[in-house]
C-alpha cells in the first residue's frame, strides 16, 4: 500500500509532497513511530499531533495525516515524504479503519461487556490461534482511536480478528461497529461499570447490546447465561432477529457450553467442559471462577470459527493474559502479590477476592482503592465489596481514596476485627504498612480503579522495581 493509495480511500484527501512511498504501517505517536509508517497527527487533551509532524517525518515517517500543514514542516521534507490533509485526522484513521477491514474480507470478532473484556479476548486469541493467524487487539485499545489502530494492522495478512469494544455511554458502541463490521459479538457480563454516566443497568445493557444490533443476520451472538442481563438481550434478540444464532455458555445447565466442578490446581483452575451433553476435562492457567466463564466465551467462539474441541483446550492452556490482570509478581519478604491494578468494579473487585482466598498461602491481604463512575451506587457498591472481604475471612484489608471508607468500614460492620482493617490517606501510607507487616507466604491482591494508579502499590512491595528485597 502506497500513500496514493490511501489518498484514494481518503476522499477529502489532498495530497502534498511524495505519494508514491510504500506505507508500512500506522502510529499516532511520533516518539515510537518507524521509518516508513503514517502519521495521524490527532488533537488531544495535552498536546496537538500536528505539533509532532515534524519530528516523526524526521524519523523517517513516509508521511502524515493533517487538517493543516505545520508550519515547521520544512519544504524539504516533502522531497521525501507527503502530507494526506483531511478535514479530520480522527475521522480519516476510522474511515481508513473500516476500508482496510472491508479489503481483508476476513472474520472479526468483537467482545464488549462490564468486565473481562480484556481477558476474554486474549482468550478468543489463543483459541483461534491454534488454527489461523489471529490479529488481536493490544492491550485495551478499545476505544474510538484505538480500535481502528489494531484494525489498520490488517496491512498484513490475517485469517480473522478479535477486538475489544469499550462502552462510556450510548451510541459508542454502534460507532465502533460501524468501523469494525463484526461477524461475531460476545459480551462478557452486564454490571454497573459506568452506572454514573448512564444512570441504570438497563441503560448499560442498551448500550452493550448495540452490538448485537450491529451483527449481519448470518452472524453469531455469544452471551453469558449466568447474567440475567445478558440472558434478556438474548431473548430480544431472538425475537426481533430470529435468523441469527445465539450460543450461551457459562455454569448454567442450559448453557451450550458449559462449566463444572472448578477445582483451584497449581497454576490454574480445573474444570469439567461440558459441549453437547458430553465432559472433558479441561485446564485454565488462570485463577477464578470469573476466567472460567471468560475461557467458555473463548471456547464457544472457537467451536462457531470451526476450531474442534481439543484445539480449544489447547489455547485456553496457552493463553497470555494482558498486564494487570491477577498476575503474580514476587513481593518482599518472600510474599506474593496479585496485581489486578487495571481496574475495579463492585463485580469483578469481589471476584478477585474469591481469587485471593481460594489460592494457597500464609495470610490473604487485601489492598483495594476507590472504585469510581458508580453514581448513585457508589456507596452500596463499596459496601458490597467490604461485607464480601469480611464474609471471606480476610486477614487484612486496606482500603485506599476516600470512597474506599465504605469497603473499610462496611467490613468491620459485618464482623472484621478494626485492627485488622485501615483506610489509608496515601498510597505511600499503604507501602510503609505492609512493608512493615509482610511475611514469608503472604498474598497481597492489590486492585482499584484506574485513576488511583494502584500499580504505584505493587512497585513499592514488589521484589525487584521499587520493594526492596526481602
């Protein structure tokens, strides 16, 4: 693909400069971008990217995507690279997103959902992977900017993609599919992520299902039978749009893919794989009954995409989970720490602390920040996940950010003894703490929501990286 090429997916396009240089690839950021790839200079909170223009040109950029020329782009960098001027850079990668989309004819699956979207799609990955050359969304790259970034890495040849949709109100959703054009839509759960933007889970669920809307009539809904807002979407589903196949999977009985008798194992979770009324045995190198049921969305769309069941069970087992996400560092003193630092919510918050005290070890610590866009529930929702610690037993909880008061002192309400609860000002104020009080064997799940950067926490008890050896 060359930038002439481009020029014709662009419309609006005016081209400046050379446009026949090869593109091998596309970033918005001029301090990582390599010699022959296109830069989409887009406006953002900090900094403008036409203020970058230059710089990436110079570092060999093959060209830019603009909505004006920068004035220090000297004339003779255009001997050697050209300027796509559009009337929006934005609107330009999405528009070149779903062009390149088109051209690769290839299969896309998006998932979407309150939580594990992430993980359910690096599960879906590594199912597929056993059998095609699978594009996947890096990280959470799921928003407006950054689901066209993965889809333009169809550049290069591949037999489907996976990609992740996040949701901050209604109209979002659609927007991405209208970019993505799925075959496959998989949501994960509907919980009260984002309650206070949308103000009901009803509304979430809205927005969430906008999705399944988006599915062409041969394509195929995969939804969570243990969540009753997903279970209704199905249902509307398959009144309005009869011709389009709804697959359930998680512990329910009438589950199409379906779970039981998970046993925490070394490394992972154990479990029985039950798929047209017959069980095999199956392994999951993650931990919690909540992966289980992200892995049986992995293993359902691996069965639509034609991937036969023992292929499913080889990718789950090979499955590389993104950062952040119940990942297991050395802490000091020769404890362990559960970095689930990505972010929190009331549900996946009280799945992680099942995780926590289903693991071997000496004492279960829990380190939870402020959990934030709940609204009107923010309140409850923190309580909810203090009772939870209390009614699990616990050892220790700290509780970090003001609305994390409620976890602390819902947990002492429900039974836990006060010294063994704190609520903490600081961060700093937590790693002086549990410096202090760690031991050989203990387990430390640190998680909160994204803004309170908990990740600092796990540096500062970490083995290496900010802890101190211990």
């Amino acid at each position: 693909m060359r930038l002439n090429d481009i020029r014709e997916q662009l419309k609006e396009a005016h081209l400046m400069g050379m446009g026949n240089l090869p593109v091998t690839g596309f970033s918005i950021d001029s301090r990582i971008i390599k010699p022959g790839e296109l830069f989409f200079a887009l406006p953002g909170e900090k900094a403008d990217g036409h203020q970058f223009v230059a710089a990436a040109l110079q570092k060999g950029a093959c060209g830019a995507v603009v909505s004006r020329v920068p004035r220090d782009v000297a004339p003779e960098l255009l001997n050697r690279a050209g300027l796509l001027v559009v009337p929006d850079p934005l609107r330009a990668l999405q528009q070149l997103a779903r062009a390149l989309r088109r051209q690769a004819g290839i299969p896309v699956v998006a998932v979407t959902g309150s939580n594990g979207k992430t993980t359910t799609k690096d599960l879906i990955a590594s199912v597929l992977g056993t059998k095609y050359r699978v594009l996947k969304t890096q990280g959470n790259f799921n928003n407006e900017i950054g689901l066209p970034l993965t889809l333009l890495r169809l550049i290069r040849p591949h037999d489907i993609a996976v990609v992740e949709m996040g949701m901050r109100g209604l109209g979002q959703i659609k927007e991405l599919c209208e970019i993505a054009l799925p075959n496959y839509g998989v949501i994960t759960n509907i919980g009260v992520a984002h309650y206070e933007l949308l103000g009901s889970q009803e509304k979430i669920a809205a927005a969430k299902g906008e999705l399944l809307d988006s599915l062409p009539d041969n394509g195929v809904a995969v939804l969570n039978r243990d969540d009753v807002y997903s279970v209704a979407l199905g249902e509307k589903l398959a009144k309005k749009r009869p011709r389009l196949q709804v697959l359930y999977y998680g512990f329910h009985p009438e589950a199409d893919v379906r779970a039981r008798h998970p046993v925490v194992a070394p490394g992972g979770v154990d479990f029985d794989l039950v798929v047209d009324g017959a069980a095999v045995k199956g392994f999951l190198p993650l931990f919690g009954e909540h992966n289980v049921q992200n892995a049986l969305a992995a293993v359902a769309v691996g069965l639509v995409c034609g991937i036969p069941l023992a292929g499913c069970l080889q990718g789950l087992e090979e499955t590389v989970i993104s950062d952040k996400r119940l990942a297991r560092i050395p802490g000091i003193h020769d404890a362990c720490i559960i970095d689930d630092t990505y972010n929190a919510n009331p549900g996946s918050t009280v799945a992680s602390l099942r995780v926590l005290c289903a693991l071997p070890g000496n004492r279960k610590i829990a380190v939870l920040g402020s959990m934030k866009e709940l609204g009107t529930l923010a309140e409850e929702g923190h309580r909810e996940v203090g009772r939870e610690a209390a009614r699990l037993g616990i050892d220790f909880l700290f509780a970090v950010g003001e609305e994390a008061r409620w976890v602390a002192q819902a947990a002492i309400d429900s039974g836990m003894q006060p010294a063994r609860v704190a609520w903490c000002p600081t961060k700093e104020e937590v790693i002086e703490r549990l410096q202090v009080l760690l031991t050989k064997d203990d387990l430390v799940l640190v998680k909160g929501s994204r803004a309170l950067a908990m990740e600092e926490i796990v540096k500062g008890i970490a083995a290496f990286e900010g802890g101190t050896k211990g």
